[in-house]
C-alpha cells in the first residue's frame, strides 16, 4: 500500500480528498434542518462513480468519486430551504417521537438481545484481526491471495476495522434501542450464517465457518429476541417507563 502511494504521490491527496468531502456530507446532513428525510440523504452518500485502471506492475487501482456527497455540499450551499412552517412542524415531530415508554421487562429482552449480538460481532473481530480469515480464503482460492492483490496483507486490519465498527455501533443499540437494529442483525445473521454453511460444504467444517455459523445464529436469535420485543418497523428508540414509588404503594393497596 504505501509503496503505491510512493510510486503516485498524486493518489494519497486525492483518497483523502475524497473522505473528506464523504465525511463533510454526512457532517451537514446531521446538522443542517434543511435535509429533512436525513437517512435518504445519508444513502446518498455512498452514490459515487468508481474509475479502476491497471498499472504495468498488474495492479489494480480503483477511486471511488463521491458523486453523491458532492451534490449534498452543493445543496446544502445553493438548494432551497423549507419553509420556517415546515421546520417547524419536522421540529414538533421529533419531539413528540422522541421516545417510545415500554416496560423495563421489555427493554430487559431487548438489552439481552443487543448484548447477544455484541458478543457475536466481537468474536468475528478477534477471527477477522487474527488473520484467519485471510488464511481461510487463501485454501479456498488454492493460493496466496497477496501475490494476485498486494493490498490483500491489510484485509485482516480492514475487515477487523469493519467488524469493530458494526460492534460500536450495536453497543449504541443496546443503550438506546431502535427498530431498524433487528434488521441490521438479521443482515448480519444471514450473511454469517451462509458463509459458513457454504464454506463448510465446499471445504468441510473449519474453525472459521464453524465460527462465522455459530456468530450468524446469535445474530438471528437476537433478531428474534428484537421482534418478540418490539415489533414495529418505525418510530423512535424505546426506554423504559419509570415507576414511582407512589405507583408501587398503591398497587399493593389496591384489592385483590
């Protein structure tokens, strides 16, 4: 890697010019009241054009062109703005859908289940970080992968980086619990899950589909635990109801 930026200067400036301007979209699509569906806005983020060409040592090199966050930097400087009427209203919603109150015993389920996924998600991290992984696709590719890919060393670091943060992410969860969390876990689930069931009945039961089945059923059984507790699919993050003292005494009062 750092032997092809050496080789073009011009590469690493213009990677990180790139990051840059994907970061600055998503900066101002949180925090400008003008982006009101900001989830649409965010996936716009990821629409870039991607140019690949081969260099004369055989190596690929690909730049992806954020297209998308381009136009968010333009809109957010030269697009129409909503009217105050509209702003506020967006602003009235969002209060009033702050929160959703459930029963503790609910945020309970759903808290076991985040914590099921975490511990999940961390175990791929640790197989992806050791290097595993990469060894694995090597038998599977019947070859050293970093003869063909020199960048192909790095992947350990770069699917651990991945992994670490998807786990950031479901801790985020766990103490704030949102519906669409179950759908980031049954993505999970499903893609851990058949990569070990196909990786075992092409190259027969290993310590990486073995792990990556184990991590993909977890995932699922949280999902379940997830829709057993909340099963919308919209709205705002639960949080339990709080329960007065007062509330207790007149529970125990009140005849049987």
């Amino acid at each position: 890697m750092m032997e092809l930026f050496g080789r073009y200067p011009w590469l690493g400036p213009l990677v990180l010019l790139c990051v840059a301007i994907w970061v600055a979209s998503l900066v101002v699509v949180v925090r400008t009241p003008k982006f009101r569906r900001k989830w649409l806005w965010g996936l716009l983020t990821f629409a870039s054009f991607t140019y690949s060409w081969s260099t004369e040592a055989n190596e690929m090199i690909r730049v992806n062109l954020p297209l998308g966050s381009l136009y968010i930097l333009w809109f957010w400087r030269f697009g129409p703005s909503p009217s105050a009427a509209v702003l506020e209203q967006d602003a009235l919603r969002r209060q009033s859908a702050a929160a959703t109150v459930v029963t503790p015993a609910r945020i309970a389920r759903l808290r076991l289940a985040y914590g099921l996924a975490v511990a999940a998600s961390l175990g791929m991290v640790a197989l992806a970080g050791s290097g595993a992984v990469l060894r694995f696709m090597n038998d599977m590719a019947g070859e050293d992968l970093s003869g063909i890919l020199p960048t192909a060393r790095y992947l350990p670091l770069i699917q651990a980086a991945m992994l670490s943060a998807l786990t950031g992410l479901l801790i985020f969860l766990f103490k704030r619990p949102y519906w669409w969390g179950k759908l980031l876990c049954a993505w999970a689930g499903l893609a851990w899950t058949g990569f070990g069931l196909i990786s075992s009945l092409l190259l027969g039961p290993g310590v990486v589909p073995l792990s990556a089945l184990c991590a993909g059923v977890a995932m699922l059984v949280a999902v379940g635990l997830h829709q057993s507790a909340d099963r919308r699919f919209s709205g705002s993050y639960l949080k339990p109801a709080v329960v007065e003292a007062s509330d207790i005494e007149a529970e125990k009062q009140r005849p049987k």
